[in-house]
C-alpha cells in the first residue's frame, strides 16, 4: 500500500506503525530504543529513494491551515465561534475566502481535527477526542488494533479522512470493533 500511494503521508504511516509495535508490543527488551531508532528512521531514506524530492511536500496544505487559522479568528464576533464553531460543512461556504489568491484549491481542510474545531468548536472536537483516546485506550493490548487506530490518527492530521467515505467506513468499523465489550482481532 506504501509504494502504490506514491505519497509522503503512506510513509509516515509506516513510521508510526513501526515505532508502535516496536514500543508497546516487541519483545526486545533493553534493546527497544535502538530497534525503534533503526526502523522508523530506516522509513524516512527509503521514502526519499522513492519519492524524491516531494517526499515533504505538503502541496500547500501548512499555507491553508494558517490561511484558515486566521479566517476563524477574524469570522464573527464572540466566544460562541470558539465553543460550537463556524457551522457544519462551512468551511466550504467559506473556502473562496480562504484560498483566493492561490492556484491550487483544496475542498477541505486536509487536517481533520483543525477542521472539526473550525466546523463544531470545542465541543465536536472534545467529542472526537475523547471517542478516539477511549477507542485507544480499550484496544491497548491488541497491536493490530492500536496501529489501525494510531494510523488512522496520524492519517487525521494530514488527510481529509472523515470526507472520503471508504475511509470513513473503515473508521467507523475500526471504531465499532473497539467498542465492543470483549476486543476481536481486527487479522
């Protein structure tokens, strides 16, 4: 999946799934930090060898994100943006605002948490937090599990995931399992 993705984020996937199970799960003992140093840093050499120079590309995304950063502190007035948000799938009402001067157009945030902040406040984004650390917190003993979840949390940051509904389906079944009183294996 790593090499058909042709995309930075797959390697970095890797990373966080490598220094996971190395962490919590392997049975090297005193020699875990050096595993975890070998393995994760390992990734990031193979990632230039295969893509290059857009292995950091963040194609604009960290100017989006500033750029949306300062729309919502500049929209409306009050506390209430802070604590409910701008409103549910505003960010595409307001995206002309926020991408105007730009070539490249994003539809949405590319930063799920960020988006959920600037769509539902600190409410949608306490929520979200909380089922996502209770989802880990339940499945902590079971590695496939914990790195589905830690990778799709790591994906949250830099994809649109909840917009893209097979992935959405995949979370909401990967939350699903979690939550079911005995934890299955997801193998």
């Amino acid at each position: 999946g790593t090499l058909m993705a042709k995309s930075s984020t797959a390697f970095g996937d890797l990373a966080l799934e490598l220094g996971v199970y190395i962490l919590l799960f392997s049975e090297y003992g005193t020699k875990k930090l050096w595993f975890l140093c070998v393995s994760v840093l390992g990734v990031v050499p193979l990632g230039r060898l295969y893509l290059g120079a857009e292995l950091l590309n963040g194609n604009g995304r960290l100017n989006i994100i500033l750029k949306t950063l300062n729309t919502f502190q500049g929209y409306g007035e009050g506390v209430w943006k802070y604590v409910f948000g701008v409103g549910q799938s505003s960010f595409i009402v307001l995206l002309p605002i926020v991408q105007m001067p730009q070539k490249e157009f994003f539809i949405w945030l590319h930063n799920e948490p960020l988006q959920v902040l600037f769509e539902q406040g600190a409410v949608g984004l306490s929520l979200l937090i909380a089922v996502y650390v209770v989802a880990l917190y339940k499945n902590r003993k079971s590695a496939p599990m914990t790195m589905a979840l830690m990778a799709a949390g790591f994906q949250a940051f830099l994809q649109p995931c909840f917009r893209y509904f097979l992935f959405a389906l995949v979370l909401v079944f990967l939350f699903r399992l979690s939550y079911e009183k005995e934890v299955k294996s997801i193998l």
